[in-house]
C-alpha cells in the first residue's frame, strides 16, 4: 500500500537515499531541502510522486506550517524521517559554547520539532512511524565528536521515551544508530573546530586525519541503509533501536562492555548508597 513519508534533508546522503528507496517501492515522497534550486531536482526523481519544500528545521514556525500543508496538499503523513543533520568535530575543550548550542538547535531541537509538528496528526489517525537519525556515537562516546555524540544520546533518549508514550496509540519510532556510511557527513557537511591547544596534538590529529582519510571511503552503503529501513517499516513490531553498519556493532558493543565492567566492578558502591533493610525514616534527614 502506498504510504506519505515526510523526509527531511534529502538534498544529498541517507536522506536522498531513503527518499529514493521509499519512491522506488511506489510510495509518495515530501523531501525537505535548504535551497530553492533543489526542489526540481529532487522532484524530477519521480515526477508526481516526489514533492520538494524548503526548510531550516530550527524555524519551528516552518515545521508546522510545511506539516500542515503536507497534511492538505499531499496527504497524511504516514513515515516520518528526521533525517537533517550535520556533526561537529573537535575536543570539548576547543570547541565554543556556540558549536554546542548550533549543533542542538539542528540535531536535537530540530528534530523534536518536526516530530511535534506531525504527532497531534498521527495521534488522531492511530497509527504511523517516526524514525530518527543517530548515531554509533549516540549508544557510545568517541572522542573528537562529544558535542555531535552529545546531540545523538539525546536523540537516543528522546526517542526511547517517546516510543513508550505514543505505543498506545498505534505509533511506532524506531533511532538509527548509524555507522561510517559514503556520504557527505565526514566532508563538506562536517563543521571542522580549528586547532587551539598543542597538548591535544597526540590524541586528536590522529582521529582528525583519519576521519579525513576515510571520507569518500567508509563501508557503509546508503543504498543498503535505505533498505534496510525499508524492512523495518513493513514489520508489524519494529525496533526501537537499530544499528546500521558492522562498525557501529562493533563499537557500540565493546563501549557497552565496558560500560558494563564498570557496572559490575562498582557494584558494592553503587548499592552501598541506600537506606539500611530494616531503617524506618520517621522525618526529614539532612
């Protein structure tokens, strides 16, 4: 059955990718781009079927007005793809204040905002799916992008807690955690802090160059990606959380092992900390 996806950020990446998996399958296509020449091009991909509109995801008054007209001019919003993005990278250290709030404001504002734009529509219809865009660095930290993997571990949260809210209403919302995939991300996308303090030298140049190195190379496939979102939204139970890449499993199992390590070695810590079995409190204690 033809379905109406909402996805945003098409222009290049994982987001054409899944607009051109989605159109492929016969579905119809709204795919958000930042600059008005982009809009025939995307809807020359599939005449009729796909529709291009502009937005900035931190206009909040945007996102609601370019739902709302989805909702009229095309058609319910049945899939919803956050896909708009970008990643900053840098030690914490060296990178502003303003890196921080910019990449919120796109990777963590920005979304929510779009999925608040098309809730109260899927709410009322009983049923849809929202998918997020994470990242390995969302169910793990990796130095060198702590405000990107920052941005991705609230957009983890975010979207596990909003699973548990929307599930009695027919709505299902599945993160991506992504791996290293052949797209723009670790390029021209990529906001790059400039190099500040010498002592980081030994333990960032390397993660810079190599990132850089790998561009253009990374094993991921976006073809594949769409696919495989693909299959996840024709099952009746889909996951909260897939991951996408045989690095991203790697990673994030041994960072959770060694989450886990330290869960166990604290333990007697950790426990250590509440009130005795058998302490009855009669009043406040300070």
């Amino acid at each position: 059955m033809s379905k109406t996806f909402l996805i945003t950020g098409v222009s290049t990446g994982l987001g054409r990718a899944f607009a051109r998996e989605a159109l492929a399958a016969g579905h119809q296509v709204v795919g958000t781009v930042r600059k008005p020449d982009q809009i025939p091009e995307f809807e020359a991909m599939a005449p009729g079927h796909a529709t291009g509109m502009l937005l900035d995801v931190t206009e909040e008054h945007a996102v609601t007005a370019v739902v709302d007209r989805i909702e009229r001019e095309v058609g319910p919003i049945d899939v919803l793809i956050s896909n708009a993005g970008y990643g900053v990278e840098g030690t914490v250290e060296e990178s502003s204040m303003d890196d921080l709030r910019r990449q919120f404001d796109v990777n963590v504002h920005g979304t929510v905002a779009v999925i608040k734009a098309v809730l109260p529509f899927m709410r009322r219809r009983r049923r849809g799916h929202i998918v997020t865009l994470s990242s390995m660095a969302g169910l793990t930290a990796l130095p060198g992008v702590a405000f990107y993997g920052a941005s991705k571990f609230a957009v983890e949260g975010i979207s596990a807690s909003l699973a548990q809210e929307v599930a009695p209403f027919g709505i299902h919302v599945t993160s991506l955690a992504l791996g290293s995939f052949r797209t723009d991300w670790a390029g021209r996308s990529m906001v790059r802090v400039p190099r500040t303090i010498p002592d980081y030298d030994t333990v960032f140049d390397p993660i810079r160059a190599a990132r850089k190195a790998k561009d253009g190379n990374q094993t991921g496939d976006p073809a594949r990606a769409a696919r495989a979102l693909m299959t996840v939204l024709d099952a009746e139970e889909p996951p909260v959380h897939l991951v996408l890449g045989s690095d991203a499993l790697r990673l994030i199992q041994q960072g959770r092992q060694r989450l886990q390590n330290d869960i166990d070695a604290w333990a007697p810590l950790t426990a250590s900390t509440d009130h005795p079995a058998d302490d009855t409190i009669t009043g406040p204690r300070t």
